[in-house]
C-alpha cells in the first residue's frame, strides 16, 4: 500500500477473501489490512464492518499507533462505525499520553471527522499534548485546534498551549 498503483480488482478480492476469516487476524493484522484499504482509498465496507466488529473484543491488544491508525483509516474512508470508535476511546483514554504527536492529533482528527463526540478522549488528548505542545508540528497543531473547534469541545488552556507554541511558527 506505500505505491501508487491501484488495483481496485485486486482489493476487491483480498477484501472478499478476508472477510470470512477476519475474526482470525490478530490486532496487528487488522490494522495493517484496514490501513492498506485506507492509503488506496479502496473502501469496502463489508470489510471494514467486519474489521470492526473483529477489532472491539480484542482492542486492548492494539498499540497505541495501531488506536490510532485505525481510527484514522475509518475517518479517511468516511466509514462510520460508533460501537468501534467508543472501543478505540475506551482503550485509549488510560495510554493517551503514551501517544505521540502525530498519534494525538490523527486521533482527534478522525473522531472529528466522523463527528463522534467523546469528551472524556478530547479532555486526555488535551490534556497529553499541553505538555508536549511545542514538539507538535504546524499540521499537527492545526489539525488538533480544528477537531477540538469542529467538535465544540472548549479547552482553554490547550488553545493557550497552542497559541504559544504557534507564535514562533508563524513568526
């Protein structure tokens, strides 16, 4: 999934080949196989329901950017999935600050983007970056002031962390 060369009958077929024995793949697998989907922009929603529903009773085996990445893959390919996205918040809310910039802000992106409001992740997602606001690049900045805005979750002293951090990027 790292070239650019699309093969929709390809993806067709692994997706179909996938879906009955999805519930075999580990938290590893899954994210992998949603995340390719995801980088050719190949939705199949079959799958990804599928990739769902195998991924909620095993979600505390994904890592941190596994959380992450999968919530990201769902956003891009506009598929919601609510049951998924409160496993992925439940999971992630006791590791976030384990989560790297990248991981925070993609994190808050996505459940934006799918319009899934959980203030307990925005508030530990917040409350993760404050600390380590000014590693966060511009993107990541942002992305993370435009999911908290898009999700009309105020918080205060994060949109200061931010304001300070950016000042020296904008110059």
């Amino acid at each position: 999934a790292k070239m650019d060369h699309r093969h929709p009958e390809l993806f067709d077929a692994v997706a179909k080949a996938a879906v009955p024995i999805i519930d075999t793949f580990n938290s590893q697998a899954l994210g992998n196989t949603v995340n390719a989907f995801a980088k050719m922009d190949h939705g199949y929603p079959e799958l990804l329901d599928a990739v769902a529903k195998a991924a909620i009773p095993i979600i505390d085996t994904f890592t941190r950017q596994a959380l992450a990445n999968t919530v990201n893959a769902f956003a891009k390919m506009d598929h919601r999935h609510p049951e998924l996205l409160d496993a992925v918040s439940k999971a992630a809310i006791p590791i976030i600050d384990t989560f790297t910039t990248q991981g925070l802000a993609n994190t808050a992106n996505a459940f934006a983007k799918m319009d899934h409001g959980h203030p307990e992740l925005f508030d530990g997602v917040a409350k993760a970056a404050i600390p380590i606001i000014d590693t966060f690049n511009s993107q990541a900045l942002a992305n993370t002031v435009k999911a908290f805005a898009k999700m009309d979750h105020r918080h205060p002293e994060l949109f200061d962390a931010v304001s300070n951090a950016a000042l020296p990027i904008i110059g």
